[in-house]
C-alpha cells in the first residue's frame, strides 16, 4: 500500500472541505444563512475546487509512492 502521511492529510483536508461545501448548500437552501449569503455562497465557491484539489493530489501522491 502506498498511501503516506501526505496523502492522508490531503485527504483529511479533502472531507473537511467537502464537509464545508455540504454545510453551505444547506445553509442555503435554508433561505437565511447563519453567516449571511455572500459568506455561505464564498465559503462554496472556495471549497467545491478545493475539494477536487485535495483529493486528486492524495491519489496522485498515494500512486506515486507504490
């Protein structure tokens, strides 16, 4: 197996702002934000691309150490 710590983190990082996007969706779909709607549809437009960011470099990383 060749996942190291790197790709660990990077997946941790990967649920953390997935969990984040997910989070914001549903703040959204609220209809009243906790922390407004430019913040909530901000925090969205950064995590989704970070999402596929961290997860494609954890494979990447883990297919580069087997």
């Amino acid at each position: 197996m060749g996942m190291t710590a790197k790709s660990g983190i990077l997946l941790l990082m990967c649920c953390v702002s997935a969990i984040a996007s997910v989070g914001s969706i549903f703040e959204l779909s609220s209809g009243n934000p906790d922390l407004g709607n430019t913040n909530t549809i901000l925090i969205l437009i950064i995590t989704i691309p970070l999402t596929v960011i961290f997860f494609w470099t954890a494979v990447m990383d883990t297919r580069a150490n087997q």
